[in-house]
C-alpha cells in the first residue's frame, strides 16, 4: 500500500502486506488511525513510531512491539513478546494480555498499560516513563530503574527494585524480596497524588491507600567497599 | 682482609614479587580496594610489534613509493544497509563517551576524523550536538546502559554499533565515578548529579544470539533498514562472537582485543580477562570465511593500534579496517610532557597517566572540570588528530607499496612472518626463516 494513499482508519493486514511495508506507512504517516490485522507475534511491529497515530493492533506481539514509540497510542489486543515499548519515549502503549520479559525497558517517558501480568525485569532501567501493571511482575522488576514510576496491582517477583535510583515503585499486592537498596517509603500526599494520577490515566478504579510506595535507599550511590556484601 | 672479604650479595629483587605486585599488595593491603584505572593492558603482550612484512623481491615486485596508487578506502555496511558508508581511510575512532571525555574532547575527535575522512562514534550517555555537527560521519552506539539513548539520535546517526563488550574489560559495564557526573552529564544519563554511575554489563531486554537477531531487526525497522549496524565485542572467544554476530544480522563486526582502552575499571580486569587482539584476529577471520562472510561483513580491528605498521599488519590478517582510542586521545594531547608537573603532582609522570576516572586530566580530555576542559582547543586538537590519521595511513601504503599492493585491503597473511613462537600461533604466518607455523605446519 503507498504511504500517500492511507487515510485514517486504513487496516493494515499482515497477511497481505509484509512487516516492512506495513512499518514504513506507519512511519510515513505522522497522524491517521490504523488497524493491524494478522500480527502473528510478529517482531518489532510499530516500532520507531514519530506522531499522532492511533494504531490497533488485532492478535499478539513478538520482541519489541511500539519499541521507541514516541507520542502514537499504540493497543495491543492480545499479549507481547520481550521488550514490549522498550526505550518508549512518550504516548500511549496498552496491553490487553500479558507481557513477557523487559517490558518498558528503559522508558523515557509516556504511559505503558498492561492489563494481565508483566514477566521479568519489567520497566528495567526506566528512565522516566510510567508503567502500569494491573495483574503481577517477574523478578528483578525496575532493575536499575532512574526515573519515572512503576505501579503494580498484583504481586512482585525477587528482588523487586534492585539497584533502584530515583524511581518511583507502588505495590498493592505482596513484594516477594527487595532487591539491594530498596526500601519501603513514607506515601506522602505528593506520591498519594501522583499514584492517583497513574491510576486514573491507567482507567484503574484502585483505591491508593492500598498500595505501599518503594524507593531508594540511596547508600549506593557511591561505591564503598563496606557495602560491597550488599551486591 | 682482602677485598674478596667484603663481598656481598646485592640485593635481588624477585621476578615473582617484583616492584609492581609489592607495591600493589602495600596499596591492597592500606586500602582495602582494588585499584581502578584507565587505560588499556599495560602488561608486555604479543602483539604486531612480533611480526613483520616480507616486502617485495624477485618473485614479487614492488609498487613505486611516490608514483604509483595505493587505495585506502573502505565501504562499511554493504551486506544490509541501504546507505552504507564509505571512508577514505580505513582508520576509525572507536566509541568514548561524554561523560568520560570533556565536550571539546568529543568535538576535536570529530572534527580530526572528519579532517582524514573518517568516521567517529559515541559512547554511553547518547549524542552530543557537539560531536554531530562536527563528525561527518557518526557512528551511534547501543550500549547496555542505554543512558541517553533516543530514536532521533538513531536517525541521525550515520550507523550504528551494538555494544557487547570491549577488549579491556570483556564481560563488565561501563564505569564512571561521581567526580565526572556533572550536571550536564547526569541530565543526559537522567541520573543524580555526582553519584557513582556504574553502568550494566548485560543489555536490558535481549540476552542470547537468538534475541540479539531480533535486536538488530528492530533497530533496522527503526531506522528503515538504512543505517549499517555493527556489532561491537571484547576478544574472548573471537571464532564464536563473531560467527554468532554474522547469524545475527550484523553488517560489520568490531572485534576489541585486551589492549583496548577503557575510562576506568578494574586494573585486575583490564590485565586479566580477555586475550590480545593479535590473537583474535584470524579466528574472526575464519570465522567469516568458514560463512563465506569475508569482506561481506565487514571485520574491524582495535586494540593497540599505534602506527601504520600496525594498521597495515591488522588488514594483512583479515581485517578491513581498525580502529583507535588511546591513541587517538594521545594525539589529541593526553599524557604530553608539557603538563609533566602536574601530572607529578597527581602522582604519576607523562606516559603513564592512566586515572582517568578521577577527572583530574592536565590535558583537559578525560575531565568534567570546566577549567580544565578549557585547556583544550578543539580546533588544534582535531587538526593533531587529522594529522596523526594522515601519517597512519601514510605508513601503512609505505609498507603496502613496498609488498607490491595497490590498496591496503590486498596485503594478505603472506606477506608476513613472525619473530616469536607464540606470535606465529597466534597470527598463524611463520616464524622468521622457516614455513613453520606452529599448530599448522
């Protein structure tokens, strides 16, 4: 299909078009709403997506569905493979199913929204966006994570924010272990506030005194060989 | 008495214990910690210096030195990538960071390689404005860090490199210490201003050859299949990286041998985890041949690369290019003399500086400091930079002009030979005088 000749509400079916084509006239097109149709698992499907595109995406994702999204909303009515919006700079993804491994990896901003559980080292390395998990999180979840805010309606795996440095993690459910300085923190009114902002965005009716805020511990930061046992 | 009566043993210092591990036991033993450093293996390895050219002779005849063409190009990226790219020289700078390096650093690297048409790459903390506008052709890494990591710097860039790993440290993630966290810094890499950033050694969302195929795809998707991507690693196990990069998808693989340089990290990991890039290089080799990949996948070379000799005994092996780092920030002016006082007052002498982490550089390369980062001109750094590419290359055709070569891609494995065992091993070329290459012959 020539990039010039979609129009808003073009379905895009990849049973007739190739992964190729069906990525070019997403990044052809900076608006419009697209409906993908037979994803198949397909890998690195609406990846590298720059403008105000409404993509639906009909069946599960492989590696890296909205990878690098910026500003387009992207839904998936299904389940994702590893990487889900990795490196995700801004807009919306949503998840109906689950999401395996690495999803939100190292996120710079926008919303992630996974409606089932998300596997291991969910929003790794995060870098300032929000992700919403509404079922559990695999182990190692926010691994390094810098900045934004990981919200969890389910249950963590081990070592749940290992390494942590400024972002900002909310429980509901129970924390399997804490990962090396993270700590459970105060909920002051300004993080009561902001969970009830993610939770709203996320379209979820939680009550946030549910849930339990974790953080840093910040005794890290600067490498010291008294704390060498805690890696 | 006679004068036998008053001999004595002098002292002997022991080949074991020698002044360095006494010292280094002394300085373990005060401190409780390993030492960290910059710099690349300092210790005596086998490395090019152990091999040397044949030259021409009745069977072969030579090229004339000033008359006649010896090509120097090099095309990067032409199994995959829809713009490919091509260099005059087949010289690049290897990825260094802002953050390791001060901005004008960056800049002067870019604009030396853009001088001797090369190219140049980032490091960890993401692009530069800086570097952009003055390297013509920009190479972008993907590291497991990600810090400052964005699409539009991927669009921007003229390829791409997969981080793996690098020769000096083989298996660790990036290192640097609070003291070269400035705020500029700690913006790009959105981390706290002053904290130790100790970066992973393991990307975040891929972890097998399997995954990193499906990487390489996505980044080709991104990027609409235009950009080459190279697939960088430390030499380990060089046969088996390089054939698993191959089936990955990587249009140019760059293989970092032990000598490589790093910012900072362990001295116990720099000196001990990995092997020489002489070693590695004809398995890599083999490895792309056995694929029928030679040539196809482009295979560069870094690690210890000093002179032209050493360029041109790199492509004799197999390799199609190099690349430098060290020496590039030596030409720049790391490590002059002309800050020898103050390179004592810091506790070490010209030559030897190697506390790069610490962002105390006289030089002003590997610091943060805003008074020292003014030390460097860029504009005359780029300019020692072009020039010390320039006679890279200069030595290089010296040397293949006088094999008979019209281009430096065409010295080959014959035309060397070795001067000890264990560098005809390595380089499997024969030993000087004999065609005896140990494990083959």
């Amino acid at each position: 299909m020539d990039a010039a000749l979609a129009s808003r509400n073009s379905v895009l079916d990849l049973a007739q078009m190739s992964l190729r084509e069906v990525n070019q006239l997403l990044h052809d097109n900076r608006s419009g709403d697209f409906l993908i149709r037979n994803p198949r698992g397909a890998h690195a499907l609406a990846c590298g997506l720059d403008g105000d595109l409404n993509v639906s995406i009909d069946g599960h994702v492989g590696y890296y569905c909205a990878g690098m999204n910026k500003r387009a909303h992207v839904t998936v009515n299904g389940n994702a493979g590893t990487g889900l919006a990795e490196n995700m700079m801004s807009g919306l993804v949503h998840v109906t199913g689950d999401a395996s491994q690495s999803a939100g990896a190292t996120g710079c901003g926008g919303l992630l929204v996974i409606d089932g559980n998300a596997s291991a080292r969910c929003g790794i390395a995060l870098r300032g966006l929000d992700i919403v998990v509404k079922g559990s999180v695999g182990h190692m979840s926010a691994f390094m994570a810098q900045a934004g805010s990981l919200v969890v309606l389910g249950d963590t795996g081990d070592a749940f924010g290992d390494s942590l440095y400024e972002a900002k993690l909310f429980v509901r459910g129970t924390v399997k272990s804490l990962g090396a300085d993270c700590i459970e923190k105060e909920m002051r009114d300004e993080h009561k506030a902001a969970l009830r902002q993610l939770l709203d965005a996320a379209g979820v009716k939680a009550d946030v005194p549910e849930f339990k805020r974790y953080g840093s511990a910040r005794k890290l930061y600067h490498f010291h060989v008294d704390n060498a046992g805690q890696y | 008495m006679s004068a036998d009566d008053h001999r004595v043993t002098p002292p002997r210092a022991s080949a074991t214990f020698d002044a360095h591990a006494i010292a280094e036991i002394q300085r373990a033993a005060a401190t409780g910690i390993y030492d960290i450093r910059g710099f690349g293996a300092k210790r005596k390895l086998p490395h090019f210096d152990d091999l040397l050219f044949l030259g021409a002779s009745i069977s072969r005849y030579p090229l004339e030195g000033y008359r006649e063409r010896c090509g120097t190009d090099v095309t990067l990226g032409s199994r995959h990538a829809k713009k490919p790219i091509t260099l005059q020289i087949p010289v690049t700078i290897a990825g260094m960071s802002f953050g390791s390096l001060s901005a004008p650093a960056k800049e002067a690297l870019g604009r030396g390689a853009s001088l001797a048409g090369t190219s140049t790459t980032t490091g960890d903390g993401g692009m530069t404005a800086e570097e952009r506008a003055h390297s013509k052709t920009l190479v972008y890494q993907v590291l497991p860090s990600r810090y400052g990591m964005e699409p539009d710097q991927l669009r921007k860039a003229d390829a791409i490199e997969i981080v793996v790993g690098q020769g000096a440290k083989p298996g660790g993630g990036g290192m640097l210490l609070g003291q070269k966290i400035s705020k500029r810094v700690a913006d790009m890499r959105t981390l706290p201003e002053g904290i130790d950033q100790r970066s992973p050694c393991r990307h975040p969302d891929w972890t097998g050859p399997d995954d990193l195929e499906i990487k390489i795809h996505e980044l080709r998707e991104i990027t609409d299949w235009e950009k080459p991507i190279y697939v960088k690693v430390g030499a380990a196990r060089p046969y088996y990286d390089t054939a698993l990069a191959v089936k990955a998808g990587a249009d140019v693989v760059v293989l970092d041998g032990m000598q490589g340089g790093t910012a900072a990290t362990q001295d116990v990991f720099i000196e001990h985890v990995g092997i020489p890039t002489l070693a590695a290089i004809r398995p890599a080799v083999q490895a792309l041949s056995d694929l029928d990949m030679h040539r196809k996948v482009q295979l560069i070379v870094s690690g210890g690369i000093r002179n032209g000799a050493d360029v041109a005994k790199a492509l004799a092996l197999g390799a199609d290019a190099v690349s430098i780092g060290t020496a590039a920030l030596i030409a720049l002016g790391d490590n002059d003399p002309r800050f020898e006082e103050e390179y004592r007052k810091l506790g070490t002498t010209a030559g030897s500086y190697d506390d790069w982490h610490e962002g105390r550089d006289p030089a002003g390369i590997t610091t943060q400091d805003p008074e020292l980062t003014k030390r460097l001109d860029p504009v005359a750094a780029g300019r020692r930079l072009a020039n010390y590419l320039s006679v890279l290359t200069l030595e290089a055709q010296t040397i293949a002009r006088a094999c008979g070569k019209s281009h430096l891609h065409n010295l080959e494995p014959e035309d060397l030979v070795a001067l000890t065992v264990e560098s005809a091993a390595m380089a499997q070329v024969p030993l000087a005088g004999t065609n005896w290459i140990p494990g083959k012959t």
